[in-house]
C-alpha cells in the first residue's frame, strides 16, 4: 500500500487552539490535550464571571450611594434613599447615581432634598 499523508486539517485546527492559550503558561500552552482542557475551562469561568461581575458590580454602587448619602446626611440610609426615589417616580438607575455621587456630591445632595420635600 502506498503511503498516505494526512493534510493540513488537524493541524489547523490545533494551531488556532494554540493561538487562544498562547498566554498560558507551561504545558497549558504547549500540550494538544492539556490545551483542550484549559480552553473549556477558560470558557466555563468566563461564562460564570460575566454573571458575578454585574453582581460585584451592583454592589460596588450600592457601597458608593450608601457612603455619599451617609456623608450628606447622618440620619439617611441608601435603602430610605432609594424607596424615595421609587416613590417620586425618578428612574435613575444606581450606576448614575454613584456617578454623581463620585463627581458631584452636591447634585446629590440637591436631590435628597428634593425628593424629602
């Protein structure tokens, strides 16, 4: 039987693995099948973080509010804040609210007070 030789198929196709872990150190860069697992491991946290990085995100604003409308007044408290707001009808999201806490403290001072009126 003659010879025959395997094309370019597979090593495409590790090639391209390669080239996605190519900043992973030792043998998770180097192995076919060590690569194959730290790609799928890769994903796997990537899927789940994605999910914790808008919780720890929320947290940090909520955290951020809390400290700025503390610093504003001593007798009011993030969660009386937000129930205000939910009861005046004002629809600003708590990311904007730490913005404005963080640049303008004053700005939110002024709408403390507008929305205790």
């Amino acid at each position: 039987m003659t010879r025959i030789k395997r094309g370019y198929v597979a090593r495409r196709r590790r090639t391209k693995m390669r080239s996605f872990v190519s900043t992973f150190q030792g043998a998770h860069s180097k192995i076919t099948r060590t690569i194959t697992q730290q790609k799928i491991r890769a994903w796997f946290s990537a899927h789940r973080d994605r999910g914790r990085q808008k919780r720890d995100f929320r947290r940090l604003w909520i955290t951020r509010i809390n400290a700025v409308i503390r610093a504003i007044r001593v007798s009011y408290s993030y969660s009386k804040f937000i129930r205000d707001l939910h009861k005046r009808q004002l629809l600003l999201n708590r990311k904007i609210i730490a913005q404005i806490g963080i640049s303008n403290p004053n700005l939110l001072y002024m709408i403390s007070n507008e929305i205790i009126k």
